[in-house]
C-alpha cells in the first residue's frame, strides 16, 4: 500500500469538495432554468387565456385551460 502525503491527500480532499460543490451548484443552475421555462410558459397561456376570454371563444378557453393544468400537473405547482 503506499501511502500519501499530507499534501496530497489535502489535494484530494479539495478536489473532492469542489466536485459536491459543482453538482449543488449545476443542480441549482437546473432548477432555477426549469422554473424560468415554467414561468415562461405560464404566462404565455394565461395572455391566450385571456384573449380567449375577450373573444367569449369557449373552446379555445376550455382547451387551454387544460394545457394549463397540465403544465401545473408536470412542475407540481
């Protein structure tokens, strides 16, 4: 078995904690990019909800409506 120095094995342990350190960091980038795109979405379909609205166009609202639930349903809000 060869042993380390202290040195070294320092090396490994910072190499260690930047690799946690990147994965919380790239897990936070995700989550923060996927409530940006459900913010997005959410605000696009409510604008054709309410022109759908203003234009008394029943189906049209009911059909997006769904599309709404739905995308609540997918990102649990």
């Amino acid at each position: 078995m060869i042993e380390k120095s202290y040195t070294e094995l320092m090396k490994i342990g910072a190499m260690k904690r930047q690799r946690k350190e990147n994965f919380v960091q790239d897990l936070y980038i995700d989550m923060l990019l996927s409530e940006i795109q459900l913010t997005i979405e959410k605000e696009k379909l409510q604008k054709k909800i309410d022109l759908a609205i203003d234009h008394r166009d029943k189906q049209h609202f009911y059909y997006l409506s769904k599309q709404l639930i739905e995308i609540n349903k997918r990102f649990g809000t």
